[in-house]
C-alpha cells in the first residue's frame, strides 16, 4: 500500500494530503474544472457592467436604472451562490470518493468518481445544503458553534459516500470519528485560510477586473481540491483512531492472501 493507513498527526496528514494532492494531479485537475468553469462564467457576468439608456449622467442614475443594476446583482448572486453549493457538492464528493479509494490503493478515475457522486447525488445535496445552513446558522450564533460544527462535520462527505450511509447517518458518523481529531482539523482549516485570504488579497491587487476573477476563481478550485484531500487523510486517519481500521485492513490483507495460497482441489 502506498499510503500509511494509520492515525496521523497535524504534521502527518499535511505531508500525506501534499502526497496524494501531487501523485493525483491529473485526476483532482479533471474534477477541478466542475468548480471553476461555471464559477468563471459567473465571476465574469458579475463584472459585465449593466447598461444605462437615457439621458442619466455618469454621477447620477434614474431611479429604473438603479433599481434594475440593483436586481441584477441580486440575481446574479443568488445565482452565484446556487451554482458554488451545486459544485462544490459535486466536485468535493467525487474528490473525496476517488481519493479515498486510491488511498487504499484502488485505482478510481475520475468518471468513475463522478458517476457513483450522482447515483447519490440528492443525498449529497442534501447534506450539502444542511451543512451549509448548521454552519452559517451556528456561526451566527456567536461564531464558537460555526467552528465546532464545521470541525464536526469535517469528514461528511467520505462517511456519506464511501459508507454509502444515509443523510443523518454520516452527520452522526462524522462527528464521532471526529472525536480526538477537532483540534488537527481546526490547525488545518486556520491554515488554508490563512492562504486562501492571502490568494484572495493577491488576486485583488490585480487592475484588470476579468484577469482578477479568473485568479480568484483559480484559487478557490485549488483550495475546494485540497481541502477534499486533507478531509480524506483525515477521514483515514480518524477512522484508525477510533475504530482502528488500520488493523482490520491488515486482517482482511492477511486473510485475502491466505485464501490465494490455499491450493485448488
């Protein structure tokens, strides 16, 4: 096996999600483009200036024009928002299910990984969306139960897809292989924040808007992508720790080869 199934720390899951992000490159790029296109084409739109017609001034707008530039953008950010969750969903749960396969050394391409993400694609969905709104809601209501229940739900879309468990049932499987790993999951998360916002920063300081976007864009692909890898080292090790998978795989190894040297009568 090329990856150590075992309980990893911070440092640990950080080298082992750099591994697995460069040895799979080609196939994170292909599920990177579900993000990044349609966000493209979104960032771009909301950068088309919306056209005024009258005698309105540069300084001054009619009422109808500001009320329709208002509307547009609304629109567009409802829109925007839709589209990101649609996504997202999609290209972190086939990043997730591909990956967590090829961890363990079964060769999953990327069509593959897709397909078996939209034979479950309400269920993801569907936690997608109660995902977002516990952690809005929660970080809201103070900010502390945001993070608790980001860091809780950290490895959902492993438990949903990999288990082929229920809604309910990888939100509570989540959060009890979760338990002994918040702290490492919140390290992780402080982290690509941190350079996530400095991308972000970068990507504004760029005069041209649509070259800025792009960029932007570009970011937060590569920062969906790698965060898929880190929730799938941490939902390996999590599982080791609580429920030590590392041995049952080694018993299932052993057994598998012992059934291959028993001879044929």
């Amino acid at each position: 096996m090329r990856y150590p199934v075992t309980e990893l720390g911070i440092g640990g899951i950080l080298d082992q999600s750099i591994r697995l992000f460069r040895d799979h490159f080609k196939f994170l790029i292909v599920l990177g483009c579900i993000p990044f296109l349609p966000g493209l084409i979104m960032a771009f739109l909301s950068h088309v200036e919306t056209p005024t017609f009258g005698p309105a001034s540069s300084t001054e707008m009619a009422p109808q024009v500001m009320w329709a530039s208002s509307g547009l953008s609304t629109i567009l950010f409802i829109l925007n928002l839709l589209v990101l969750t649609f996504t997202n969903a999609i290209c972190t749960g086939a990043a997730a299910y591909g990956l967590t396969h090829r961890y363990l050394g079964n060769d999953v391409s990327a069509g593959e990984s897709l397909r078996a993400v939209m034979r479950r694609f309400m269920p993801l969905l569907g936690a997608s969306i109660l995902y977002a709104l516990g952690t809005v809601i929660g970080t809201l209501c103070l900010i502390i139960p945001g993070i608790y229940l980001t860091l809780a739900w950290y490895v959902l879309y492993p438990a949903l897809l990999f288990e082929n468990l229920t809604v309910f049932q990888a939100f509570g499987r989540s959060r009890r292989l979760m338990v002994g790993h918040k702290r490492k999951a919140f390290n992780v998360v402080f982290v690509l924040g941190i350079i996530m916002f400095g991308s972000a920063m970068f990507a504004g300081m760029i005069p041209n808007a649509y070259a800025s976007a792009a960029l932007s864009e570009l970011v937060t692909s590569c920062n969906v992508l790698f965060n898929a890898v880190v929730v799938t080292v941490m939902y390996i090790s999590a599982r080791c720790h609580v429920e030590q998978f590392d041995l049952e795989l080694l018993t299932q190894m052993v057994e598998g080869k012992s059934r291959a040297e028993e001879p044929v009568l």
